[in-house]
C-alpha cells in the first residue's frame, strides 16, 4: 500500500486512476452497508455521479467556478426524477439524502487530493500531497500502535470500543512530529516557524482521527465492523480512507487561502 500510495502521488495518470478506484470503491461499500438498513438508495447513480466529481477537476472541465457544487445539484435533480418514476415512494426522502450525502461524504470530500495535487504545479503540488497524506495516515499509525500499547481510557466506546484517549493524543502527537519532518514539502513561500508547522500537523491529524470516528459511527449504525473486504487486514476502502475525507478539504482550503493571501 505504501508503494502504490507513493506511486500515485508522482505519476499523473496512475494517480488519477487510483482515487478513481478508491473512490468507487468507498462509494460502493457507503452503499452496501446502508443497504443493510433497509434505505431505498439509487448506488449506481450515486457511484457515476460521484466518480464523474474527482475526473472533472482532474481534467480541468470547469464550465463554471465551483462546478463540483453545480454537478452535485444536477446529480441531485436526476436522482429526484428518477424517484418520481418509483411506484414506492415509502422513504423517499431518506434515500435521496442518502444517496447525496454518499456523493458528498465520500466522492467530494476525496477528490480534494485531486485539487490538492493540482494547486500548484509541478512538483510543488506532488509535495503538498504528500505532506497532507503523511501526516494523516502517521496520525492513523500513531494511534494504532499508542492505543495498543498504552491505551486504558476509551475514548467514545458507544461509537468505537477500540479507540482511546491515549491513542487519539498519540495520533496528534505522532502527525505534529511528521509535519516538522517534512516541512520542506511545503511551499517556500509560507516561511512558517516551527511551532506553527507542529500545530498545523496535529490539527490535521486530528481532524483526520475526526474522519475515523465518523466512519465508525457510520458503521456502527449499519451494524458491521468492516465497511468491506477488499483490503485484507485493513478493513474496505472506506477504513483506509476515512481519515483523509476531513484533513484533505480544511488542509485545501487552508494551504489556498493562505497561498492568495501571500501573492
């Protein structure tokens, strides 16, 4: 998983194909185990919709500014007339939110890697990725192996009986050390001091340890342990990625803000 990860990260295409991949994969398991719940969801739909997300910005096809958000509405209005068509309309609102807020949870909420990767050119953006991706799946090890070897104290067991607070500091701890690490990724432009760069990684660890509770409850609601099995010993796509569905969009819209403001 390292290499492909590492892979991706520096060649454009195999990149593209695998968020694609990964999106998909995310999108199916969301709507496998809402299946379980008895939700009427339109999977297919919502699995095209949501691929179509992260190829648009990847191939820079933006009629418009914030395409994305006008897709999503569009995709919302074929889901609606498709469920004018249903002889059933029992449940009909739960199953469109649903089948929206999988597009949203999973398909836009990741293809920000994309608009990461694409923020500035060349190598700068492969670096801006990789940095948001070290330090969130470091959070992710981190809490892994503190939780295991010093975890006493849970830290929301109604939602993850696994998790602990002593785990969830670790994660901070460990993502705020990587950031230091491997400042040099970030643009020479921001000229942060080290203090800063420590927050900043246990800030985005933690919103990403954040994404890993959400998942949690989400899988706790539909009663599975795993959202899949397509990864033996991780769990589905949407266990490995679940963290980075909060840290890429608030790492976006910082590093996009603060890049405008410095220019």
């Amino acid at each position: 998983m390292i290499g492909l990860t590492a892979l991706a990260v520096i060649n454009n295409y195999f990149f593209i194909v695998v968020i694609v991949l990964l999106t998909a994969g995310g999108l199916y398991e969301f709507f496998y185990m809402v299946r379980k719940k008895d939700v009427p969801i339109y999977s297919y739909t919502g699995i095209l919709i949501g691929l179509l997300i992260p190829v648009s910005i990847f191939t820079h096809f933006e009629p418009t500014k914030n395409w994305e958000l006008l897709f999503i509405v569009i995709g919302f209005l074929l889901i609606l007339f498709m469920q004018f068509a249903r002889h059933d309309n029992r449940h009909a609102i739960l199953g469109l939110s649903t089948t929206l807020f999988g597009v949203l949870y999973v398909a836009w909420f990741f293809s920000f890697l994309v608009k990461i990767r694409l923020m500035l050119p060349g190598i700068e953006g492969v670096k801006l990725l990789g940095f948001i991706i070290l330090v969130t799946k470091g959070a992710d090890i981190g809490a892994l192996l503190i939780g295991i070897n010093f975890g006493k104290h849970p830290l929301l067991p109604k939602v993850s009986p696994n998790k602990s607070v002593e785990g969830t500091l670790g994660a901070v701890l460990v993502s705020a050390c990587i950031a230091l690490i491997f400042r040099s990724f970030l643009p020479p432009i921001l000229d942060l001091p080290w203090w800063q760069i420590f927050f900043m990684g246990a800030f985005f660890g933690g919103l990403g340890q954040l994404g890993d509770l959400s998942e949690s409850l989400i899988k706790r609601d539909c009663g599975v342990k795993d959202s899949g099995k397509l990864l033996p010993g991780m769990g589905g796509v949407l266990d490995v990625i679940d963290s980075l569905l909060f840290s890429a969009p608030a790492f976006y819209l910082y590093m996009s803000s603060t890049l405008n403001t410095l220019q």
